[in-house]
C-alpha cells in the first residue's frame, strides 16, 4: 500500500469515527439541551404543573455543561474560552435587556440615571436586585453561575476526594442559607446547588455508558421510574427556586428529583437521537439567546387575551416561542456571531 492510499485510508477512518461519536454523543446533547429549553420556556409561562417542571429543568442544564465541560491545560486558553463562550454573550444579553428596561422606564416615568451605575454593580457581583428598580442579572444568574462552575472545576477541584469537599461544603451553606431565609438571589449563592449537578455531570462522561444504552429495558424502567419521582417530589417537596439557592423542603429530595427528571430527558434524548433536523442543531447552537431572551416572548404572550391562556396553550405557547428562536439564531450566526460565542464556530 502506498503512502497516498494510508494518508487516504486514515482520514476515512477518523471520519467514520467521528460521524459515529456524534451519532452516539452529540445528537443526544442536543435533544437534552432544545428539550430541557423548551422546559425553561414553559416552566416561565408558569402554567398548571410548574412546580414539577422546576424539579428538574435547571439541574438538567447544569448537567449537560458539566458533560461538557473539562479542565483546560492552558489557563490562557480556559480564559479566553470562558470568555467567549460565556461572558461576552452574557455582556451583550445584560446590556440589550438593560436598554430595554430602561426605555421602559422612561415611559412610565420611572428613569433615573442613578439606576444604571447601581445595575452594572448589581451585575458584576451577580445580584438579581428583584426588589429594586435598577435590577442587576436577572435571567442571566444562570451563565454567571455557570461561568463559576466551570472556574471551580479549572482551579480549585485537582481530583475526586476535593471535588466531594466542595460539593459537601456546598450543601452546608445552602442549608444554612435555607434554614435562615436570607433570599438573597446572588448568583454565587446559586453555585451552592448548581454545582453538584455540574460535577455529576462531569462524573457521568467517565462511566462507560454504552452498558446502560445497550439494556433498552434498564433505561425505560429508569426513566418510568423517573417519571414518578419527580411527580413525588414536585408534590412533596414544591418547586425549588435556584434562581435563589433555595431546594424546598428537602435539599435530599430536591437533588433526587432533579437527577431522576435528569435521566429521564437523557432517555428520551437518547431514543430521539437518530431524528436529527436541521432546527434541532439550531436551536442547541443557540441556547444562551433562547435563555437569554425568551422572557421578553412571555411578556407579550402575557398581554394575550385570557382565552388563549388555557393549560394546553400555554404548553403549546411554549413551543411556538422556542420555534421563533430559529431565525433569530441564524440571523445572530451570521450577523452578530458574539453573541453565540463559539457556538457560531464549532458544534459543541
């Protein structure tokens, strides 16, 4: 064989065996991520049967970035991914829903020009500010929190035993947190919960998982299995707010239902793999624009009529939201690529 004919042979190797990962990996990622969005979107129209969508619709997020996620061997370049993939946008969305605030604002009256320095405060030290009129993060405590993990996992977890403390000393200062009552709304805070479904995450890339997907029976017997707890636990526990690091009544309950709801969108992601539309890469590119914006299509939607507010409506209202995030990513791809940070660049 000649040299041409190994070069050849090689790179039809590595393309089958990359095809072959994203048939068995990404495809999934992605069912997870839209299907976890669309669970976002409804659980904010809040409609009969949120407490039960709260169980699981974050953590999920939380756990597919962990999945994601890993140490970088250069601290340059984790800092210029971070940067890029989480900052930037996170600037760019806090700004565009900050102007429109303001106009809001100064429409009813309401401006100051002290608000703007007390929101750019609020924003770098991850305050919500729900209860003032400047505001801070808002819907985007979800990134900062999510930029924090990803800074704990690069510099302060070395290895398992350290990564247990840290999740351990977590769970303490949110129990503290909770037992007192401080609502707080502070996205450092919020690491205290999100963390330990972004470790597990990360855990969950190491086990040899083609074990479990080859026994149909053992995934469909979890994810019923699933099904049931989060309903138990939605009812028992109550909805748990993240956006203020509080778990219900029962911080155990509260990571039990959150990673049984958890595997069973992996379940149905799983199943749904092979059905692979071109809307469905879109919509996973662009998660931190649905995220980011989505509240602004439920406003309006919240200024609909009351009789296009039924239980199936709002459900189905959800989704049309999701649907109209397809041309806005495309348009922000080709346009604004920034605000995708390397999503606009590379599939991950």
């Amino acid at each position: 064989m000649n040299i041409k004919s190994m070069v050849l042979q090689e790179i039809d190797r590595y393309a089958n065996i990359t095809y072959s990962d994203k048939q068995s990996h990404l495809y999934w990622i992605d069912w997870m991520k839209v299907i976890g969005m669309y669970f976002i979107i409804v659980g904010h129209i809040f409609p009969l049967g949120h407490q039960y969508i709260y169980v699981f619709s974050v953590p999920l997020f939380f756990f597919i970035s962990g999945y994601l996620g890993h140490r970088e061997d250069s601290v340059q370049v984790f800092w210029k991914k971070l940067f890029k993939n989480l900052i930037l946008p996170c600037v760019i969305i806090l700004i565009i829903l900050h102007i429109e605030r303001l106009l809001s604002q100064v429409r009813f009256g309401s401006f100051e020009w002290a608000y703007v320095p007390m929101h750019i405060k609020n924003c770098l030290f991850g305050d919500m500010a729900l209860h003032t009129e400047a505001g801070g993060i808002g819907i985007c405590w979800f990134i900062y929190t999510l930029a924090l993990c990803k800074i704990i996992q690069q510099f302060v977890v070395k290895n398992t035993i350290v990564n247990i403390v840290v999740i351990i000393v977590g769970i303490i200062i949110a129990v503290f947190y909770n037992k007192n009552n401080l609502h707080l709304c502070n996205a450092f805070l919020n690491t205290t919960l999100a963390y330990p479904f972004y470790a597990i995450g990360g855990g969950y890339k190491c086990l040899n998982i083609d074990k479990i997907n080859r026994k149909p029976w053992l995934m469909i017997t979890g994810a019923i299995a699933g099904v049931i707890i989060v309903f138990v636990v939605g009812w028992y526990n109550g909805a748990p707010w993240m956006y203020d690091a509080t778990y219900g009544k029962n911080i155990f309950l509260f990571f039990l239902g959150g990673l049984a709801g958890t595997f069973t969108m992996y379940v149905i992601s799983y199943y749904l793999r092979e059905i692979k539309p071109r809307s469905l890469m879109i919509l996973s590119k662009g998660t931190i624009i649905i995220l980011g914006f989505h509240q602004l299509f439920i406003r309006i939607y919240d200024n609909f009529p009351n009789y296009l507010h039924g239980v199936s409506l709002e459900y189905i209202s959800a989704l049309i939201i999701l649907v109209l995030f397809i041309p806005i990513i495309q348009l922000s791809e080709r346009y604004f690529p920034a605000l995708l940070g390397l999503r606009a660049n590379k599939h991950i």
